[in-house]
C-alpha cells in the first residue's frame, strides 16, 4: 500500500514540483551567453524589474489578459445557446449532440488551428466567398491580428465551455421556469431571473476552463496572430528560444504562475463545492 | 413555443457549422491538385502519395507512437495507484500535497511545463551526465501530464463503486491483493481504457512541453507539423489532417458501437 503512493508521489515531486523549484531558482540568475547552459545563478532581480517597466512587456501582460478575455466571452456567447439546445432536445438525442461537440477534441489541436490558416489567409477560403458573394468588395486580412486569434481560441476551447455549461443545464428544473410563466413572466424575464442565475455554477466553470488556459496560449497567436499579437506564452518562448535568455524567460513563467494562481483556486474551489452537492 | 424549437435548430446548426467547415475544408482541400490551397483546381492523390513518400514525416511519425505507447502505459500505471490513493487513502502524510500535485498539471501552462522540465534534465545533465535528451525525456514529460488525467477516471469510477463486491471477496478469505486483482481491478478496466486512450491521445499530440525537452536528434510529429506549418498551408498537412480525423472518428464510433452492445447485453440479462 505504502508503495501505491509512494510511487506517484516521487514521480510528480521529482518531475513536476522540482523543476518548478528550479524555474524560481533560475529566475534570479543573470544571463550568462557564454557560459554553458548559459546562467549565472544568484540573486538578482534585474530579469522581474524588466519585466515591470519594459513597455513591451507590459503590452504583452495586458495584451495576453484582454485576448484572454474577450475570447472567453466570446466562447460563452456561442457555448451557453449550444449547451441551453442540447440540454431540452430529446434524451435520445443528446448523447450524439454531445459527442459532435467533443469529437473535434480527439483530433490533432495543431491541426484544427492550422484549418484556420487557410481559411484566414489573404487570398483564403473566407475571402473568396466574400468577394464572391459581393458581401464585402475589399474584405481585410484576418490572418495575423487579433481578430484572428480570438476565433482560434474560441474555436480550440468550445467543447471545455459546452460541457460544464451542459451539465448544470440539464440539472435545471425545468418547473422552475412554467412557475415563472404562470406567473406572468415573460420569457426573457424568466430566463433572466430563473434559468441564468440557476446555471452560474456552470458558466464559472466554463469560463475558467477557456481563460485558464488561453491566458497562457503560444500555438494560437504564434500561427494565427502574426508579429504583432502580443501574448506572454509567446514572450517566454521567444525569450527563451530565440533570445536564450534563461532567467527572463523563468521570470515569465513564475509571474504567469502567480497570475493563474488566483482563478486556478477559484476553479479548484467550485469544483470541489459541485463536488460535494452531488 | 414554436421559436423555441427553430431556435435550438439555428443554433446548433451554426455551432456544429463552426465546428466541422474549417475541418471539412482542409479534408477536401488534400484531395486538391493545386500546390495553393486556397485554390482548386481538379481532384488529385498526388498529396497523398507525396506524404507516403516523405521520409521526415514517416519517421517522426512512428517516434510520436512509440512514445504515445510508452508514456500512455506509464501514466495508465501510476495513474492508476495515484487514483486509487486518493479514493481509498483517506489520511497519510501529505495528502493535501500529493492531491494538489496531481491536478496541478492539468491546468499548469504548458510554457511553464516545458521550461521547468527542461530545466531539471539540464541540471541532471549536469550533475548526473545523464539522460540523454530524445525519446526517454519526451516521455518522462508526457508521463506528467496525462498521469492526472488517468488518476481522475479511476478516482472518479471508485468513487461510485460497489464496496460490497469487495468485502464479500475479503470475507470469503482472499487477500487484499488477491481481491484487488480479482474483483476491483476488472471493475476498473473501462476507466482505464478510457484514461489510457486520453493519455496516448494527449501525447501524440503535444507539440509545446515537447519541442522544450525533445533536446536537437529527435523531432516528433507535431514538431514536424509545426515546422512545416509555420512556412505556410501545405497540402501534405492537410492530407495527415484527413488521416487524424478519420481515426479519431472511426475510434469514437467503435467506442459508441461497443457501450451500445454492452449496454444492450445488460438490458437482456
């Protein structure tokens, strides 16, 4: 028995909790190109004081926030009526609803951003059809600015939305809503007052599992966004592969860690009070 | 109420249209004669026989399965003892530590993943000489992160398990180990198939922790497709595209056939 934990336990010690050691250890170091691996550990504060007053990496924190953000909202706005159509169509039918929500999830996540690549492009497939169309005479380029980036994360994390939402969705007594309209409420009323607030529990959930996440994306921004979309997953990679400066990129990763600390808790906590109830 | 149906009609039809057209299009898009893809121009296989051809991407290919297997096997292992540690142990030191340890991959940024580990085998190079950056690495890594995922299917399953099963083979005079093998460890069979394929599927995958500890020799299929993407569309990623989202279906339906019969099989009993 003693061995059953024991095992995992020094694996995750070792493999995760060390090297996060190591991360806040070499954060202090000093860039050292010529030395080999290329840090001269001590203490020195110089890589986070960088990171607190260089304008470019301030931009690159807001700007990480915002598209976090927004494409979190974004992928809300299009979940919750998903979840809400699965969660009343017929019982029979919402095992394969589901499942056509979450089979894009088994497929390559590089792939799926790459599809947008081609669709995106200037010359790409949306383009085409707009000027085809006549819709739009001279449509922009999409591909390389925000925009862009927003519609991948929404697209990579839509089933991580649908599914906490669904399953508060179709806990929901329904009753609750026919007493609200016998009782004079419209339905957009009732939906405010009834079925909204009762579905909470599942929109954190949601929202949480696609900003958690995105806030620290490299794969999205780096193929859709271009040069100019700022987002620190790219920072710290940058840094770290092109730049080799190693303590500014352990900087990066300790300040993304105390950034997520706050909503991963928050995540942790609901999940264990859902938990529980059930 | 009559809006409320083509409401969700709308909806769904949107959504799902959101989900699948960017993935269609690269599917037909493989098939295309044109080197462009954004242009059409006739039905061709060349794509097809191209990629059969390509040395680089064959070879990283079968690096990514071997480590899939390994680091899927690993981490259906450990994150069967982590699971069941965590459903039957109620107490043991550090128990807050070692439960927080093991969700906490799941949503650390891989960015973060990938530098830390990166970090330790430096620094065991260092000190140890040892190992070598390649297959071993890109496993120990993978191992790290889907062991969570394995731990939370079988924690999960035990969770709403019968424990009189248990306690009637413990009664009856077998050893614990003895009804671990014999009754729960066949209970916990669908969890970890399921943990297993999410562990193999999450490895084969991974393109960031990856490319941190791969080290210069070895380069695995998301590597590859990612340099080759970065240069811009390439029909013979659309191709491998069109081959991932044929397994990936074909898996889920043999998955939905076998629930269905075993469900039927229990209905009749």
């Amino acid at each position: 028995m003693r061995l059953v934990i024991a095992l995992p336990f020094a694996w995750l010690v070792v493999f995760f909790l060390l090297p996060l050691v190591l991360v806040l250890g070499l954060s202090f170091g000093t860039n050292s190109p010529d030395l080999a691996p290329p840090v001269e550990l001590g203490l020195n504060l110089a890589s986070f004081r960088l990171l607190f007053t260089d304008d470019l990496y301030l931009a690159a924190w807001l700007s990480s926030l915002r598209i976090a953000a927004v494409s979190t909202f974004g992928a809300l706005l299009l979940g919750y009526p998903m979840a809400y159509a699965i969660a009343r169509a017929r019982p029979q039918l919402r095992p394969l609803l589901l499942t056509l929500v979450i089979l894009p999830f088994w497929t390559s996540f590089l792939i799926r951003v790459y599809a947008w690549m081609g669709l995106l492009a200037e010359n790409g497939i949306l383009n085409q059809f707009l000027r085809w169309s006549g819709l739009v005479r001279n449509p922009g380029t999409i591909l390389g600015t925000e925009w862009a980036v927003h519609l991948g994360i929404v697209y990579a994390y839509l089933p991580f939305m649908v599914l906490p939402l669904y399953s508060s969705l179709e806990k929901l007594d329904w009753s609750l809503l026919e007493a609200a309209s016998d009782l004079g409420a419209k339905p957009l009323p009732a939906f405010l007052t009834v079925t909204l607030p009762l579905s909470l529990p599942g929109i954190v959930a949601g929202c949480l599992m696609v900003f958690i996440p995105a806030i620290g994306e490299f794969v999205i921004p780096d193929l859709l966004g271009g040069t100019r979309t700022l987002m620190i997953g790219k920072v710290l990679w940058d840094e770290f592969f092109t730049n080799s400066d190693w303590p500014l990129a352990s900087a990066v990763a300790i300040c993304l860690l105390i950034l997520l600390v706050g909503p991963i808790v928050i995540f942790q906590r609901h999940q264990q009070r859902s938990l529980e109830r059930t | 109420m009559i809006g409320r149906a083509r409401f969700a009609f709308t909806v769904l039809a949107f959504g799902y249209a959101f989900l699948y057209l960017p993935i269609a299009l690269v599917i037909t898009y493989s098939f295309n004669e044109s080197r462009l893809v954004t242009v059409w121009a006739g039905l061709s296989t060349k794509w097809w026989i191209a990629l059969f051809h390509n040395e680089a991407m064959l070879d990283a290919a079968w690096l990514s399965v071997r480590i899939g297997l390994a680091s899927a096997t690993l981490s259906t292992v450990l994150g069967l003892a982590a699971g069941y540690a965590l459903a039957r142990v109620p107490r043991f030191v550090g128990r807050t530590l070692f439960a927080s340890l093991v969700v906490a991959p799941m949503v650390m940024p891989e960015v973060v993943m990938g530098i830390s580990m990166l970090l330790l085998f430096v620094g065991s190079d260092q000190l140890l000489g040892g190992p070598a950056r390649g297959f071993l690495t890109i496993t120990i890594g993978h191992v790290t992160f889907s062991l969570a995922f394995v731990a939370i299917v079988v924690q999960a399953r035990l969770a709403d398990f019968d424990r009189t099963l248990e306690e009637a083979a413990m009664d009856l005079g077998a050893t614990p180990w003895t009804t671990f093998l014999t009754v729960t460890l066949p209970l916990l069979t669908p969890a970890l198939v399921s943990g297993w394929l999410l562990a193999f599927t999450l490895s084969l995958d991974d393109l960031i922790l990856t490319q941190f500890v791969a080290g210069a020799q070895s380069q695995t299929l998301p590597m590859r497709v990612y340099s080759s993407v970065r240069l811009g569309v390439d029909p013979q990623i659309n191709v491998l595209a069109t081959i991932v989202v044929a397994i990936a279906a074909s898996a889920l339906i043999a998955s939905a056939v076998l629930t269905r019969r075993s469900v039927d099989k229990r209905a009749a009993q």
